[in-house]
C-alpha cells in the first residue's frame, strides 16, 4: 500500500505504528557510520564504482538483514496490514516486491527525510 492511497486518519496511524521502526533504524550507529563514507568518483572507473558500490552493499545488508529483521519484517507487516510473522513466511519473491513498492513510495520517503532535514538545521 502506498501512503498516498490513504485516507488521512489511516495513513496518520500508519505513520505512528511506523516510526519506532525507522526510528530504530535510522539511530544504528554502524548503519550510519557506513551510510557516511563517500566514494570520490573523480577519475574512477566504471569497474572502481561498481566494486564499491559491492562493497557498500556487503556492509549494509548484515546491519539491515541481521540487526534489523525485526524491524524490517515490522515495517513490511504495517504497509501491507498483515503480521510481521507472515511477511517471514511468504515467498521472498514477494518480500523484495514489497521492499521495491516501499522505496517507491515518495510520500513515505519523504515524510521521513523530512527528519533528516529538521535535524540539520537544529
């Protein structure tokens, strides 16, 4: 479900039963941290950027896969208005579906960068 397709007192509930999820995420310290190194493309190649971008990615998903499962599967369970116990069960196939149609949605995404920006100008 995109939060868009909302009314406004679903999509407010959705975002209440989202936030301590993201919020969990968004505070790991290692998460951050790896989030954080840049990658100078100046003269790279396109090799050089896709061995980092290999590289990023095998240090993220052990943080994402591992130390935040639950919140994923939590995440996954609000948007599609199921548990967090099926979302596990189901076909993998339809998980990365969802996690596609999750950063899709520019309204959800952009309610929570929106912190991102607070936090910078505080």
């Amino acid at each position: 479900m995109k939060i868009s397709e909302l009314s406004t007192d679903r999509a407010l509930d959705v975002l209440c039963e989202l936030t301590p999820y993201v919020a969990n995420i968004t505070g790991d310290k290692a998460l951050l941290d790896e989030l954080g190194k840049k990658f100078d493309t100046k003269g790279k190649s396109v090799a050089e950027m896709y061995t980092f971008a290999a590289q990023k990615c095998a240090a993220l998903a052990p943080v994402l896969l591992k130390a935040h499962r639950a919140e994923i599967l939590g995440v996954l369970a609000v948007l599609n208005e199921t548990s967090a116990e099926e979302i596990g069960k189901q076909n993998v196939g339809t998980t990365i579906k969802q996690i596609r149609e999750l950063f899709q949605d520019r309204e959800l995404l952009t309610f929570f960068k929106s912190w991102q920006q607070e936090e910078e100008t505080k």
